[in-house]
C-alpha cells in the first residue's frame, strides 16, 4: 500500500510538470505561431503538431512500455519533452516557423507517453481503488493551471533580444524535474499473467461499453482542444491583450483539473457513463455561452465550463475503459484507446486555426454540437446496459 501511495504521488507530480509544459505551449504558441507563420490560418499549427504528436507517440509508448516497462517508458517520453523544448526555442531563436513547429511535435510525443501515467495509477492501485487513483493523477494539472502560464509570462524577457525564448528554456526544466521524479518509479511490469485468456481485439472492440468509453473521451477532448487552442486568437482578435488571456486560460485549465479530487468518487458512486453525460452537458453549456457574445466574462465562463466538461468525459470514459477488458489485453485495449482519442484530437487541432479564420469564433463552437448530441445518446445507451464487468468475469 506504501508503494502504491508513492508511486501515484510521483505520478501525480509528474503530470503536474507535463501539464505546465502543454499548458505553457497551449497559452504561447498560437500566438508566436501567428508571428512567425507566413499564414495566419497556420498560426495553431505548432499546438496541432503538438497533438499530432501525442496521437503519433500513443500506440508505439504502449507498446514499448510492453517490452520495456513503464518506467523506462515514461524516461523515454520526459527526455522527448526536453529535446522538444529545445528545438522549439532555437525555432524562437532562429525564427524559424518550421522549426518551432517540430519543437512542438516533440513535445507532444512527451504527453503522448505521459498519457499513460493514470493508467500506471490504476495498475499500481488495484481494481478497487483504480478511479480515485486516475482521478488524483489527473488532478496534478490543478498546479499547471497556474504555473503553465505563468512561467510562459515569466520567461518572456529572460533573453529580451528573443521574446519567450526563456520561456521554452524553462519547459525544458519542467520536463527536467520530471525526469528525476520518474526515475523513482517502481511500477509493476506491463505483463499478462501466465495463462490468463485473452480476447481478440475485434471481440474486445465489440462491447458498447468500450466503444461509449472511446468515442466519448475522443468527442469530449476533440471540443476542449478546439475552443482552446482558438481561444487565445479570438480574444486578441477581439481587442484583448495578453494579460487579459492568461487567467482566462489559467481558470479554464483549473476547471479541467480540480474537479478530478472527487470525479473518481462520482465515478463510483453513479457510474462512469452518467459523469460523462453530465460532462456533454457541461460543454454544451460552454457551446451555448461562447456562440452568445464576445465579452469577457463570456470568454471566461464558457471556458470554466469547458474545463469542467472535459474533466467529466474524460476522466469518466477511463474509468469505463479501465471495466472493459482483461489483465491480459491492457495493453492493446489502452492503445486502441489512446490512437483513436488523440488522432481525432489531432483532427480537431489541426482545423481549429483554419475554422476560425474562417468562420469566426461562434461559428467554431456551434459546429461541434451535433458531435456532442451523438456522444450524449451513446453514453445514454451504455448506461441502461449497465457496467461493464468485463475486467472481473
């Protein structure tokens, strides 16, 4: 149990570090993007590239994982996270557009490894206490709400002849300090028991309750990195300066994370597709206050509510993955789970820039409605099955 406290509470502090990383990038490169690209629909390409790289590193981490272990995993992902920050800052350094785009790429494929961390939480935990351990790992971000852009501000004038070259000088020290802590893992191999069965991939992929958990988690994460990644160039495009954006990014990347100290408990109190519906719900609510207007208390409250809702879906479409499938088909399950998620995410960063230069801010938002709706029903359908129990049968 000792072990088990420690290893989540490393895990925790280490998806602290990524998340200020991401979240650092998240508040800075769509406006450096926009100064540097040669189009300004191409300004959220290095934050696309950033998901794109998560998508790219998903199913490879777990399957290295596999061979070599989470923790050698996890090493591997956080020396990613430095060598991304670096190039990105030479990309600053050189204004380089290209460069700062390939930066980012790097940087996603940290979080693409680090995206295993809740689930290393949920091994190391046990069945019974699986969704309270996801839930605290997730709720290491509460830390990058504050510290993501803050040291993004911090670091601006470090080397004043590069504005924000400091500021990728010191994500490479985040990711630094979580190298160190995650060198003090000690996980429980990435194993199948001997003679445990397991399913074909096709037989696993056929449970509603899995695909409820896939396409939930994708549609929920898909709308909050679309409003986010815009949200930024809409306030700037709206006459706001830098200092008015960060809190309004720091409130939104608070309300993705705090509520994750009691989702695990919600989880197992009412069930993992009930949380999710109310985390549609939730962005539906950010949908309808973001087409409403441009002021700023409308760009904070529909982003309040964005992070709320994404938390929801979530961290609850984990938990009902986590009920879907064997010891001995975790991994292939997890990575099913993490290149579907992230290649739609991917998807919906690349058009995020191009969709708002286009068609405006209201216009983004209203168009992920009906992906909502769709995600609303089949949640809805997953709970009158019931759970799935497929990890215990």
């Amino acid at each position: 149990m000792i072990a088990s406290t420690r290893n989540v509470s490393l895990l925790a502090a280490s998806q602290a570090l990524v998340l200020s990383a991401v979240v650092l990038s998240m508040t800075l490169a769509g406006i450096l993007g926009a100064a540097l690209a040669p189009d300004k629909g191409l300004a959220t390409l290095p934050i696309a590239a950033m998901v794109v790289g998560t998508a790219l590193a998903s199913i490879p981490a777990s399957l290295l994982m596999r061979r070599l272990g989470r923790r050698t995993g996890f090493l591997i992902g956080a020396a990613l996270g430095i060598a991304g920050s670096m190039v990105a800052a030479t990309g600053l350094q050189m204004q380089s557009f290209g460069t700062f785009v390939a930066g980012h790429l790097l940087i996603g494929m940290y979080q693409g490894f680090a995206n295993y961390y809740r689930f290393a939480a949920g091994e190391t935990a046990g069945p019974q206490h699986a969704s309270r351990a996801i839930s605290w790992v997730v709720a290491g971000g509460v830390v990058a709400a504050f510290a993501g852009p803050q040291i993004a501000v911090w670091g601006r004038d470090w080397l004043p002849q590069y504005a924000f070259l400091g500021s990728y000088l010191a994500q490479a020290l985040l990711s630094l300090t979580a190298l160190a802590l995650l060198s003090r893992l000690d996980l429980p191999a990435v194993t199948a028991p001997v003679g445990a069965p397991a399913r074909s991939l096709r037989e696993i992929a056929a449970q509603p309750a899995l695909r409820a958990a896939v396409a939930g988690a994708a549609v929920g994460y898909a709308v909050m990195i679309m409003a986010m990644t815009a949200t930024p160039l809409a306030m700037l495009g709206c006459g706001f300066g830098t200092g008015e954006v960060k809190p309004v990014i720091q409130w939104h990347v608070f309300a993705m994370f705090a509520p994750s100290f009691f989702t695990g408990s919600l989880v197992a109190r009412f069930g993992a597709p009930r949380i999710m519906q109310a985390g549609f719900l939730l962005l539906i609510g950010h949908v309808a206050i973001a087409a409403s207007g441009l002021a700023y208390l409308q760009f904070l409250s529909a982003l309040v509510l964005l992070g709320v809702g994404w938390n929801f879906a979530f961290v609850g479409g984990t938990a009902l993955l986590t009920q879907t499938y064997l010891p001995s088909e975790q991994t292939q399950v997890q990575a099913l789970n993490e290149g579907i998620v992230f290649g739609f995410v991917a998807l919906a960063s690349l058009g995020a820039g191009w969709i708002y230069d286009r068609f405006g801010w209201a216009n983004l938002n209203l168009a992920v409605l009906p992906l909502l709706i769709v995600a609303m029903v089949w949640t809805h359908a997953s709970a009158r099955r019931g759970p799935a129990l497929a990890a215990t049968a």
